[in-house]
C-alpha cells in the first residue's frame, strides 16, 4: 500500500510536471507571437482580405480607418496573440497530452488519440467557413443599408475602422473555431457514459432552439452570420448522433 509521503511525491512530482508543461507552452506562444508581429502586416493584409474582395467591384474609394494614435499599434499586437495563439493550440494540446498519456490504459490512449486530431481540424474548418463564406456574405449584407444621399440629406457610407473590423473578424473566428467542437464534446460525453444517442434525438428541438439562441450571442446582429453559425451547428449536431451511435455499437461488441 503506498504510504503517505510516496503519495505527496507523486503529487508534487505531477505539479511538477504540469508546470513544465506550462512553460514550454507559454515559451513557444512567446516565440510564436515575436514571429507574428515581425509578420503583423502581412496577416493584416490576410485577414481584410475578405473586405477587400468584397467591395472591389463597386465604384467607391474605401479604406479602413484609425481614429487613435496608438489604434493600429494596438491592432498589430492583437492580431499577432491571435495569430500565434491559434498556431499554438496543436501543440499546447500535444503538451496536455504528454503530461495525461502515462497515466492511461494502452485502450484509452486509443480512445483519446482522435479527438486530439479531430479538435483542431474542426477548429480550422470553422475558422475557414468564416473567412470565406460568412465573411463575405456579411460585408455585403451590411454594405446593403448604404445610401448614396437620394433619398437622405446626407450620404451614408461605411468608414470601417482597423480594430473594430479585425476584432469582428477574429471574434468570428473563434466563434466558429469553439462551436465547431461540438462533435468532439458530444462524443465525450457518450464515452463516458453521460449522454446516449437516444438522449440526443429527444433533445433535438431544444437543440435546435439553443443553437439559434447561441448563434444571436456569438454573432453581430445580422441573419447571414447567426444562420451561417447556425446551420453548421445543427449539421455537427446530427453528425454527433452518427458518432454517438458509433460508440455505442464498438462498447456493445467489446462488451460481447
């Protein structure tokens, strides 16, 4: 029977080795957020790209403003945390990994190895949905209510500013990125016995309304943002039913 002191040892040696862990994380995002603002305009250029594409055919000068002397500074520093925090989660999560693996079974290692795959490619589909489809879409929306002063005493034309632009497009971002994780937590849940498939299909109209009530607080107050968050939930949704269904046939059979 292992004493008291072998077990505080163990403790600490796990706070320790947590600690470690810590460090190194916070290391490389350190490194990482150097290189990212040695880069901080390029991915400027990256992330208005959609705006950019977005109003190139019209016949209006545009532009992205500053209204602070340290705005765009301040901008720059933002978008290069973000940029190296997103590059950094595979391996804050490979670090996770290191520090849980020795204390699991040769099967839960097996159990746990595709989800630590699957975490940051959802991540990065939804960050690409954004940039892509909703992004666009929703430049456009907005660009819509425009008015070229017929009908007005004054002209009504977006002057968009740097940060407020690049904190929607981020916040979007990981919106998606977050929310795209629904698979993998559904799955979880029915690994360890908390949910099951015919637990999800009852659910599914309240499902439904929590995800659109979801989608209006985790986007602007426009449709195309809130129904583009919002379909693909309700798609992940049924695809986690699928992967529930799965889990319990490969328990069934390893329990025959």
């Amino acid at each position: 029977m292992m004493s008291k002191n072998q077990s505080e040892g163990g403790f600490f040696s796990h706070l320790v080795e947590l600690r470690k862990r810590l460090i190194h994380s916070l290391i490389f995002l350190t490194l990482l957020f150097i290189v990212c603002y040695y880069f901080s305009e390029y991915i400027y250029g990256f992330l208005v790209d959609p705006y950019a594409e977005a109003v190139k055919n019209d016949d209006t000068d545009r532009r992205l403003i500053f209204t602070a002397l340290q705005e765009t500074f301040l901008t720059y520093l933002k978008v290069s945390f973000f940029t190296a925090f997103f590059f950094t989660s595979p391996y804050i999560l490979i670090q996770i990994w290191k520090f849980i693996a020795p204390g699991l079974y040769e099967d839960e290692k097996l159990a746990i190895m595709p989800y630590l795959i699957i975490t940051p490619i959802l991540f990065l589909l939804g960050g690409m949905l954004v940039y892509y489809l909703i992004m666009p879409l929703a430049i456009k929306f907005f660009l819509s209510f425009e008015s070229a002063g017929l009908s007005t005493s004054l002209p009504i034309q977006l002057e968009a500013k740097v940060n407020e632009y690049l904190s929607l497009v981020m916040k979007l971002i990981f919106a998606f990125g977050l929310s795209f994780q629904l698979p993998v937590v559904l799955s979880l849940l029915a690994r360890i016995g908390v949910i099951d498939s015919q637990f999800l299909k009852e659910r599914r109209k309240y499902v439904v309304v929590i995800i659109f009530a979801a989608a209006a607080l985790l986007t602007p107050p426009d449709p195309v943002t809130q129904i583009g968050l919002a379909i693909p939930l309700l798609l992940l949704y049924e695809l986690s039913i699928i992967s529930v269904k799965f889990i319990e046939k490969k328990n069934k059979e390893k329990n025959a």
